[in-house]
C-alpha cells in the first residue's frame, strides 16, 4: 500500500469541511496524518473566502505554511482549495507562487483529479462513505446541497459556489447509510439553505423527502438539520417534521440575520416581514424546540432604532443559541455600494451589547436544565482533564453551540449516555452518567 503523508488544515464552515474529508478519501487507504507540514508529502489547506476577517485567515494559513515547508526535502505539494481560491483565484496564483495547486470550489468535482495528476501518482478510488471522516465517532456531516439561488445583499456565497446543485437523494442516502455502518451515531445535514433541496430537481416534496429517506436508517441516534432558511419553513414542512419525530431532533437552525422590517428589505431577505411569525410558527408545532439563530449588526442604514428593535425582538425569542455578526462591508456585494455605512466602533458596541444580553437568557435558559436527566452524545475525551470527557445534549449543535461536560461510568467517544446535569453554565452544562 501507497503511503500518502498529508498535513491538512480546513477553515470555514462545515460545508468545507466535507469538502476536506472528500479530498482526503481520494488519497486511498494508505493516508497518514502529519502534524509536521514539513514532513508531509502533501500540505492541504481547505479555505473561506466569505468575509474580510476569514480572507486574512485563510492568507494568513497559507503563508504560514509555505514558509513551514521552505527547504523541505522533498518539498510536500502545497494546495489550497475553496472558497478563497474561488473568489480571488488569478489575483492569489500571482502573489503566493509557492502553491502548487489552485482548486476552486465550482470545480468540486474535478478535484480528486486534479490532485491525482499533481501527485503523479495512481491512486485508488474511495471507499465508502468517500469520506476521511475528522469529527470523530459521535457525528458527520451530510451536504446534501452545493451553491445558492437566494441574493442577499450582503452574501458572497453565490458568486463563490454557484447557483443551487442538489444532491441526488439515492447519494445522499447512500452516503448516510455508510456513515452510520462506520458506527457515527448522529448525522447533521447541511447546505446553504437546506429547505431548498430539490427545487432544482423538479422534486416537489422538497426536504421532506430527504428526512423521509434518512429516518429509517439504521444506527441512526440523531439526525440534525441545520441551515434552514426562514422562508422555507412552511406549514407543510413543520407538520411532516412533527409527526416524523425522533431521531429527528426539534433542533432549528434558523439564519434570521435581523427583526425589522425595513433591514430585511434591504437584505434582500424575502420572508415574512415580521420574524416573529417564523418563530411562532415552529414553537406553535414544538412548543420546547431549541432554536438558534444568526444576527447581523451595523448593517448599512441601521439606526439605533432599527438596532433596539433587533434587541427586543431576540430579548422576546429567547433563543436557545445566537450568533452574533458585525457587518462586513464585501466588495461585489449589492450591500457595498449602500449609503449609511454604521462606523466601526458603533458596531462593535451594538454586537457587545446583544451578546451581553443573550447571555443571560442562554443562563437562564441552561438553568432549567438543573437536575434533569439528558441523554448526552459523547464527542470527544477532553484535552485537559484525565476522565472527563466533551459531549452534547440534544438541543447542543457540535462546533456551533455549547457543549456540556461529562464523566462518569460508560463515557467514551460516541457513546450516547444517559446523564444527570448538576451544573449549568452561560453557555456550557456539567453532567455525570
């Protein structure tokens, strides 16, 4: 067998991360990790390109690491892929010329490819799931979407990853069902906009079908869908999802981005006018459903009005998890040619200030878990403390929300255990089996 020894680091979103772990299945069997990029036969860096502050993360990695193999001997193929390479690919293969390998996102399908012929090397096809998986034994994620045909005003996405390209359902549930015989216990589905799958497919049932193929399968502890936009939640996808019922958890992941009306507008977000009704919508059908939420401050226009209805409408939500965003002003966006542009500190301040209130609803919401009994997916040993270990309840979305810590007898990674919670934090919870 081939030995392949790959240094590989993947930024951004979960999206890209099953991007990474595609590319790496490519490499076959004989795949080894490397922690020390000079040492590797192939340095892999999987990039964000969305906003400003992941653009300089995304250099920052790259420069780092073509200055960690300089002089290596044999010098590992350096290659950089994603959305970064995607957004700003001419302009990069001129400034950085110690990469080796430029593969952009729309080309998705041709890199396993491109990198065999880079390698030179004959390399054996994937077995299934096609995945290297790096989550670990508790989770995965499914993409089961790529691009999108939503224009908000502040979004790169499209101009990066295209318009919207589902999957076929038979891959989907294929590469579920390879996932859980490879013993992951919890699947969480992700695209831009998850409720869209299957419009472009012609398929009617739209995400309904996906659950639909998904809820049966075997091994399956949890199935988590993220990303669904607000519009998409209709009537008829929230009954089907009710009666569905478990392992389906009542778990929404629901990009609001802001609460007034006149915001929105200008978002380009073509919902409801008035959020709340999306919210009222779900809790009408899951009265103790956990809903997280993504918000933007400092929006262009946005007035310290427009800013106090934001902070009532999420004070009124309480959401279970919010994510809190200051605008990035992104050339090529709609956005970056708007007047009233909100200054810098203003915006730093309004952000501080709606994360300070959340905290203390997410305080109190975790409060009420006190004394309970949950059932806890156990992700990881913790890196620290001999014995302790890091895992989630059911209404905890890995590497989005909190986590809760937890000890005790049948602990382990993947073991989905039951516990009792003896402590509440702001955002984390301490459990033992």
């Amino acid at each position: 067998m081939q030995r392949i020894k790959v240094h590989s680091v993947s930024l951004g979103c979960p999206k890209n991360r099953v991007d990474t772990e595609g590319l790496l299945a490519c490499l076959g069997p004989g795949l080894v990790p490397c922690d020390d990029p000079a040492g590797a036969d192939v340095v892999l860096v999987n990039t964000c390109g969305f906003i400003a502050p992941a653009v300089e993360e995304s250099v920052d990695t790259i420069l780092d690491l073509a200055q960690a193999i300089e002089g290596a001997e044999p010098r590992p193929l350096l290659a950089v892929v994603g959305c970064l390479v995607a957004r700003y690919g001419a302009e990069l293969a001129r400034e950085i010329p110690e990469v080796d390998l430029w593969l952009p996102t729309r080309e998705l399908h041709r890199w396993p490819a491109l990198m065999t012929a880079a390698l030179g090397r004959e390399l054996p096809a994937p077995e299934p799931p096609g995945r290297v998986l790096s989550t670990g034994p508790a989770y995965a994620y499914v993409k089961v979407a790529e691009g999108c045909d939503h224009r908000c005003s502040f979004c790169t996405i499209p101009g990066i990853r295209g318009p919207l390209a589902s999957r076929p359902l038979e891959a989907i549930r294929d590469e579920a069902a390879a996932l859980l015989g490879a013993g992951v216990r919890e699947l969480v589905l992700v695209a831009q906009d998850l409720t869209a799958w299957g419009r472009d497919l012609g398929d009617p049932r739209g995400l309904a079908a996906v659950l639909e193929a998904l809820l049966p399968l075997p091994g399956l502890a949890r199935l988590r869908p993220m990303y669904l936009y607000p519009g998409g939640l209709t009537p008829e996808l929230l009954d089907f999802m009710r009666l569905a019922g478990p392992p389906l958890v009542p778990y929404f992941d629901i990009p609001l981005q802001h609460a007034h009306p006149e915001i929105l507008k200008s978002m380009g977000r073509p919902f409801a006018r008035d959020p709340r009704l999306v919210v009222e919508r779900v809790r009408e059908r899951f009265p103790d459903a956990a809903l997280r939420t993504s918000l933007i401050v400092g929006y262009p226009g946005e007035t310290e009005a427009h800013f106090r209805a934001l902070m009532d409408f999420a004070a009124q939500a309480r959401f279970h998890h919010l994510g809190v965003f200051g605008y990035c002003d992104e050339e090529g966006t709609r956005a970056h040619g708007l007047p009233g542009k909100v200054p810098d500190a203003v915006i730093a301040e309004r952000r501080e200030a709606l994360m300070a209130q959340q905290a203390r609803i997410s305080a109190d919401i975790l409060a009420g878990y006190e004394d309970t009994e949950q059932l806890v997916l156990v992700d990881r040993a913790h890196e620290e403390w001999p014995g302790l270990h890091v895992g989630r309840c059911w209404f905890q979305a890995p590497e989005a929300d909190g986590v809760t810590y937890i000890s005790g007898e049948g602990v382990a990674p993947g073991a989905l255990v039951r516990a009792r919670i003896h402590e509440a934090q702001t955002y984390d919870l301490v459990a033992l089996a």
